[in-house]
C-alpha cells in the first residue's frame, strides 16, 4: 500500500451469538419442549388509536415487588404491539378458570374482541377492561426490549384490584385448562365479591 494512501478505520460490532455455539434449537421444538409447562393466562389491554385493543398472552411474569413490576412478551409482528407500543397505560388482567371464552376470543384474529359477547368497562386512565377477572393490574411502561421475534413489555404497577378468588386458567399441552373451582369460593380466606377497578 502507499504511504500517501489513506484509510479510514471502521468498527464493526461483533457478531450476536445466541448460546454458546451461536445456534439454537427451532421454534417447533422449543414448544414442544414447553408443553408440560403450565402458565397463567391473562389478557393485555389498553386504549389504541381507533378504540380498545387487547390479546391473550402467557408470558405474565413477576419481574420485581419493589418497585412493582411485570412483564409480557408479544410478538414483534403481531397487530396487538403495533397499537400498543406507545400507549401511556396498559391493563393486565389474570383470567379464572370459567373464562376460557373470553381466552380464545383474545387470541383470535380478524375479530372485534371488544364486541358482545365480551363483557369490558373502562378502567382508570380509561383502559379497557374485561369483567369478571381474577384481577387487574394498570400500569405504566417502565422498559421496552427487542429479544429475537418478540419484545417484551415491562410495566409498572400503579393500580391492582382484585375480583373474587376462584380457580384460574392456564394454558397446558397446547390447550385452556380449569385449575381450581370454577365458581367463587364464598368463604375462602379473604373471599369478597369481585369489583370493577
């Protein structure tokens, strides 16, 4: 090379390895591999530009008591995070174990969700909300994460309200199964009628 050639340096980031090996199993397996796993299901809300707007997800997670927050995870491409990646206030609320309806409803495409059957009312700072929960948490957006297809969505807690304590709903070998009794247990410690946020 000449000495009156210039250059310019340029850094380039290193390669993103996903394990130690930089390879991973596929998506298919993953699931299957997670079948077993029982986990909660819940409904994510908030209010979109063109009215309400809410998904089933079961990828609820504790992420700390103090202060308080959770986490979901949606997928990168799905409508749902298109609409409510910049929202102010999100609602999530735990489904019981007779609410497998309103589940599948949350989880199907090319619907109004918010349409009858499903029961809503508006929650504080207006976030939508479904009836008849095991309860229902509104929060604010406390961190946003790219992680491979999906993102996930911290919130924090600044209201909860709880219904009446019942069984729960989780989703477990690819399908919604009742855990628990299905109706309220009326004198359960702590047991009171369930109210609206």
């Amino acid at each position: 090379m000449s000495p009156h050639h210039s250059t310019t340096e340029v850094d380039v980031p290193p390669p993103v390895r996903a394990g130690n090996h930089g390879l991973t199993v596929d998506g298919s397996a993953l699931r299957s591999a997670l079948r077993p796993h029982a986990a909660g299901v819940a409904v994510l809300t908030a209010a979109g530009a063109a009215g309400p707007v809410g998904v089933t997800v079961t990828s609820l997670t504790s992420v700390s008591a103090t202060p308080a927050l959770i986490s979901v995870a949606l997928a990168t491409v799905s409508n749902t995070w298109a609409e409510i990646r910049d929202c102010d206030w999100f609602g999530v609320q735990l489904l019981g174990a007779d609410q497998a309806a309103v589940a599948q409803r949350f989880a199907t495409r090319g619907i109004d969700r918010f349409a009858r059957p499903t029961g809503w009312h508006l929650g504080p700072h207006g976030v939508p909300l479904i009836d008849a929960c095991q309860s229902w948490m509104i929060c604010s957006p406390y961190r946003q994460v790219e992680l491979g297809d999906h993102h996930l969505m911290v919130g924090a807690v600044e209201h909860v309200e709880l219904g009446a304590p019942t069984g729960s709903l989780v989703h477990l070998h690819g399908s919604l199964e009742p855990v628990g009794p299905a109706r309220p247990v009326a004198d359960g410690p702590g047991a009171r009628p369930a109210r609206r946020p």
